[in-house]
C-alpha cells in the first residue's frame, strides 16, 4: 500500500492539473428574524435547530432546506424570496418549467414513512405533494436531472428515474437510456466508451453524455478504480476516519466537476479524478468552538456547487446571522474568455488545436457562450441554469441566435467549434452504421 500510495503522489505530481487553495469570500450576510422573510428554526429535538441542506434548483436560486420548511433564495438579489413550508425533511433537487420538487423521507425517525415527491410552483409557491412508489426507496444525495429526467440511486445503489409527472423509471429503464444515449456520444479514448458501457450495465453507475455523476465517495473511488485511473482522494480516505465513504458529493458542475466536504475543506475533483481545488472552510468553522451554555447556538456549514462551477457555503446559527460565501470557479479553461477574445491573428491553428482537445461539454458551452455574451435567453434547462450563474450575462428577449452580432475573431472561432462538433458527430455516426474508420 505504501508503493501504491507513493506512486499516485508521484503521477499526482506530474499531472498538468494542479490544485489550489481558494479563500471564501463573503457573498452576503441574512440576519435571522428579520425582514418579510425569515429562517424558522424547528425546536424537534433529534434534528436540532438549523439548515439541513442546501442546493440550486435553478441558475440563480438556491433552496434552504430544514425540518419542516424551506427557503428561496436569490443569490443575485442576495435575499431570501419566500418561505415554504413541507411536512417532513425536505431533500432539495431540481427546477423544470417553472417548477421545483423536493423529496421528503424521514428515514431517521421511521423507515416505514413513504418518499413523498412535492412540487412547489416558484410564482406563486403553491405546494402539490403526491405519493410516489411505495417500495422506492432513495438514498439521501444528490439527484441529477438529465435528458429531462430526474435520476437518483436507490438505497442499494441501483439507478432509478422519475419523469416530470411523477412515473417512476425502473433500473433496467434508466440502464437502456443511459446506453442508447452513450450510442450517441463521441469518446476519444474507445477504451473509455467500453468501461463505461460495462459500468452502466451493472445498473449502479450513472454516466450521462460520457460524464461519471456519484452518488457517494466509496463508489466514486470504485469508478475510478474501474477506470485504471488515480484518485487524489483514495489516500485521504485511508489516512483520514473523519472522511465518511458513504458521504455524498456536494453536487455537480456542467462540465462534470463535483465536490466532496471534509472537516478542514471543500475538496473539488474533475472527471479524471484529480483534484482541482481545495477551499479552505476551517477558518469558517469558529462556531464548533463554544461555550457549554451555548451549545444550543450552534450552526452549520452547508455547501453547493453551481451548475458552472463555482461554489457557494452557508454558515448558519441559530439566534444569530447566516451568511453567505462564494468562491468564484479559477481553474480549467476559461471558455467565457475565449468566446469574448475569438480567434486572434496569427492564432488560428493554436485555436484548432485547443478545440480538438476540449470535452464534449466544454465545446457545447463554448459555442452557446458567443450567444450568452450578447443576452441570448436560453430554453433548455441546463443551458439556462448555466449563464444565470454569470453577474455578465443579462438576458436579453431581443437578441435571436444570429450569429450577425460577432466580431470576426469570434466568428473564425465560432466556425472552429461548429467544425469540430460535426467532425465528432460523423465518427459516431460512422461507428453507429457499422463502417470502420
């Protein structure tokens, strides 16, 4: 194990993507009891008084999950928007045609309870519960919604689905879409496309458009392990009790990035497994430290990850204020400035080149990035969700998808990325029909 441990720092070592330590910087502060809108601390004594969990249930609105309410609140505003209430523990998915829904199982009072599937209405936050399966049981982490379908791991770690109207999607459903949407996905690496036709296949991993989304760290290292690849994070696990391998990842990027919270830190990892950044949360964490008599006082770090990347914490307490951090994403390429700058003189083959190595992700935000410069309102759900997290892109109904408003460099760049798309389609096409290349 000591080999193994020193050959993964070696590779970790020379890998060109190195990680960083990112200092939080207040967002905004929300002084409790305050205002039109307020947190409602429960007084049940099992759960305690504060948050339970935060996540986005859109671009720019994040859900304050606690015991029996929840919140909106609009990380642009920078102020809470309304106060809904739930009948058990909410656990905070997704947004879709102006709506949202949260998932409510109080396993840790009674496993008998039934998941309960509510859909809030964000214009007038109207509340619609209905029942769902009766022997669905999902485990507490994250959902992820793709190809307009809701889809979570089970409490054995199967994959299963949800449609918008609330039709459960059975395992060997979720395994036949996962499969035929990998069909149409390009790889690079045909090794890559062959470990993940296996891994969906056993129905426990769901990897979406050739993007691996965890349910909790323990499998996450099994995927990488699958994979041949090096963990960054499979030393710490050993090394570090603290590091729970059946937490859940602190949501997911667009482009694949996902998170994990230790006791110190809020640990970012791309799809190779290597570590991206490492935001210091010890500092924030002062409110552990308390006197006796004021245990009761005691808050929370709740953490989120924006569908572009970059990452949001809130620091509760009770009788006191919550605030608000946001570390803005510095790693990876940065799309937005190659959008804006284009292809400049003397650059076009280096361009070329640093289209053909992109992922599929990060060409398709590329290109909608030259329309999102100039306001272009978005209707799918992840495009959408995506720009609204950006303080630049202010939506603009009068802007169509005319690509008339480019600056030349932008447009030779533009051209570059719509090349490259095409060329990638064609091979899969290819492959789908049977011709060898």
């Amino acid at each position: 194990m000591k080999k193994l441990n020193i050959f993964i720092s070696l590779i970790l070592m020379l890998s060109p993507v190195f990680s960083q330590t990112v200092p939080l910087e207040p967002l905004v502060q929300i002084p409790l009891n305050k205002g039109e809108f307020q947190f409602f601390f429960s007084t049940a004594p099992y759960f305690g008084d504060a948050p339970k969990d935060i996540a986005f249930i859109d671009g720019k609105t994040l859900f304050i999950a606690q015991v029996r309410n929840g919140i909106i609140f609009d990380i642009n505003q920078k102020k809470a928007m309304a106060s809904l209430e739930f009948p058990q523990t909410g656990n905070p998915a997704h947004y879709k045609n102006g709506k949202y829904f949260t998932f409510s199982e109080n396993s840790f009072l009674s496993n008998n309870l039934e998941p309960t599937l509510s859909l809030y209405n964000t214009k007038d936050y109207v509340v619609d519960s209905f029942q769902i399966k009766k022997d669905l049981k999902l485990l507490f982490t994250e959902s992820y919604y793709l190809h307009e379908i809701f889809l979570f791991y089970s409490k054995d770690q199967s994959v299963v689905g949800l449609t918008n109207e609330g039709r459960v999607i059975t395992t060997q459903e979720v395994i036949t879409k996962q499969l035929e949407w990998q069909k149409n996905t390009w790889y690079a690496d045909p090794i890559k496309r062959n470990r993940h036709k296996q891994l969906i296949e056993t129905g426990e991993y769901l990897i979406v458009d050739g993007v691996f989304y965890p349910s909790i760290r323990s499998q996450a290292r099994d995927y990488f392990a699958a994979m041949g690849m090096p963990w960054s994070m499979t030393q710490m696990m050993e090394e570090n009790v603290q590091l729970s391998p059946i937490a859940p990842p602190i949501g997911v990027s667009f482009l694949g990035d996902f998170g994990y919270s230790t006791t110190d830190a809020m640990i970012l990892y791309n799809q190779e497994g290597f570590q991206l950044a490492s935001i210091d949360t010890k500092d924030k964490e002062q409110w552990y430290k308390v006197p006796e008599e004021r245990k009761e006082t005691v808050g929370t770090m709740l953490f989120a990850v924006h569908p572009n990347g970059d990452f949001y914490a809130l620091q509760s307490m009770q009788y006191d204020s919550n605030y608000f951090y946001r570390t803005l994403k510095t790693w990876g390429t940065d799309l937005v400035k190659m959008a804006r700058e284009g292809v400049t003189s003397g650059s076009l083959e280096a361009s070329k080149k640093v289209v053909q190595n992109l992922s599929n992700q990060e060409l398709k935000l590329l290109r909608n990035t030259f329309f999102a410069l100039h306001g272009y309102i978005f209707t799918t759900w992840e495009l959408k969700n995506y720009f609204l997290g950006y303080e630049w892109y202010q939506p603009n109904p009068t802007v169509t998808s005319n690509t008339s408003g480019f600056t030349p460099e932008q447009k030779k760049l533009f051209d570059l990325v719509v090349a490259e798309e095409s060329r990638r389609q064609a091979e899969v096409a290819k492959m789908n029909s049977g011709v060898s290349n």
